[in-house]
C-alpha cells in the first residue's frame, strides 16, 4: 500500500511539472532518458565491458537527426 501511494504522488508531481513546462521539451527529454538507459543496459548485459573503438551507439541528438531525416525521406 505504501508503495503504491509513492508511485501515486510521483505520477501526479510528473503531471503537475508537465504541465508547466513546454511538453516538447519534456518529451525530448524523456525519450533522451529512456534512449540513454536503454544504451546503458546493453552495456550492461555485454561480455566484454571495454567497447570497441568506432563501435560505440550513436547520441540522442545523432539518433533524432536520423530518424526525422528518415520520416521526411518517407513523406516525399
């Protein structure tokens, strides 16, 4: 019960903040965060901890850069 009444509170602080802000910077932010720690758990999960050089995932902003220039090369 405890737990559930700390997610509770969360879930209506994040709504609250949320709707102060700018929600497209909000949702930038959230998907660099989820990006970032998916990034991280593969890391995490690898044999061999040390990444090769030239093989590392791009960044948030390479990843975004690519997939807006893939929807509009589908859009034309």
């Amino acid at each position: 019960m405890k737990r559930m009444l700390e997610i509770l509170i969360i879930c209506c602080l994040m709504a609250f903040l949320s709707s102060c802000g700018k929600s497209k910077n909000i949702y930038k932010g959230v998907a660099q965060g989820v990006y970032e720690g998916a990034n991280q758990a593969q890391e995490m999960k690898r044999d061999d901890p040390v990444a090769e050089p030239g093989n590392e995932p791009p960044s948030y902003d390479q990843y975004e850069r690519d997939r807006q220039k893939t929807i509009n090369d589908q859009n034309k």
